[in-house]
C-alpha cells in the first residue's frame, strides 16, 4: 500500500520544498511520512479502515494524506494554526493544493466537531477511499450516511494518536536542528 502513497508525497514534497521555510520542511515532511506509514498500516486487512482497501488508489490515498496533514498539523501546532493569520494556513493549502479556506474550515471542523477530532478524521478518510458512497463504519458499501460508534472512534483514536505520537520527540529534534541552522 506504501507505493498508493508515493506519487501524493512526491507532489506535497515539491510543493513543500517550493514552498517551506527549512523548519517547516523538516516538520511537515516527518509528518507526511509518518502518515503514510499509518496509511499502509490502516489499509492493512487489520487496520481500520481495511474495509476500505478496494477504493484505495493513488488519487484516494493523496486525499487521505492531505486530511490526515491537516490534522496532525493541528495537532502538533494547534495554537499556530487556530490563527486565521498563521503562515501554516497557506502553506498547507499550497501542499495540498487546495485554497486557504478549505484549510480553515477543515481546522475548524475538526475543533468544533460534535464528535472527536478522530471521529471527524476518520469519516473523511472513509469518503475519500469510498467516494462519499459509505460512511457507516462498516464497509459495505450501502450508501448511509456515517452512523456514530464510540467503539471505532475510540480504536481509530487511538490507533492514530498512538502511531503519531512516536513521532513527537523526532519532530522536536528536528524543529530544534532546524532552529540552529
């Protein structure tokens, strides 16, 4: 599944480089690996959303790293982004390719979901690699609309948080050598 992932990462990676200051470059490109490794990990037939994995393609995988950019991004630099003034909002939209307003409303769907932000992440996943035809949680296709389970949000969760997480000291390391450069 990692090679779905490689052609989006090469169009965010150009972008980024084209577009990042060096700290964000090392930021934002640990993120993106790190995303693309839990994607090849949740794809997996025991990964959450290995329900998902016939609408797995090169185009729905880059949709599924932009959303999942955009939430760690929040979550790691939650104060930076929540300023509608914030250099990261622009230059996500420009790795991403998307405009700055989509950015900020996705920011803002995430912290004003009625649900958790993982819950939200996980519905936007699950459209992405159905094409909006399920969002039920359980894979079959039938076209309902996404029917809260705490179970799954909270296994998705904390799957997600738990696999990112390992990333933290690597991205402090790196900001941190970026900042002496």
């Amino acid at each position: 599944m990692r090679e779905l992932a490689a052609p989006g990462l090469a169009k965010f990676n150009q972008r980024l480089a084209e577009a990042g200051l060096p700290r964000a470059v090392k930021f934002i490109s640990t993120l993106n690996g790190a995303n693309a490794d839990f994607m090849a990990y949740a794809l997996s037939p025991a990964g959450p959303l290995g329900g998902c994995r016939a609408g797995a393609s090169p185009d729905s995988v880059e949709a599924c790293l932009a959303d999942l950019l955009i939430y760690a991004v929040n979550l790691f630099a939650r104060d930076e982004l929540r300023r509608d003034t914030s250099e990261l909002i622009p230059l996500l939209a420009r790795i991403v390719d998307i405009s700055p307003t989509r950015v900020m409303l996705k920011r803002d769907n995430l912290n004003k979901a009625p649900r958790s932000a993982e819950w939200m992440l996980y519905t936007w996943l699950v459209r992405n690699l159905t094409g909006d035809r399920n969002l039920t949680g359980d894979h079959n296709l039938t076209g309902e609309r996404a029917k809260y389970d705490p179970e799954l949000e909270r296994a998705f969760g904390y799957q997600y948080l738990s696999y990112i997480g390992q990333y933290r000291e690597i991205i402090e390391r790196e900001l941190n050598s970026a900042d002496r450069e």
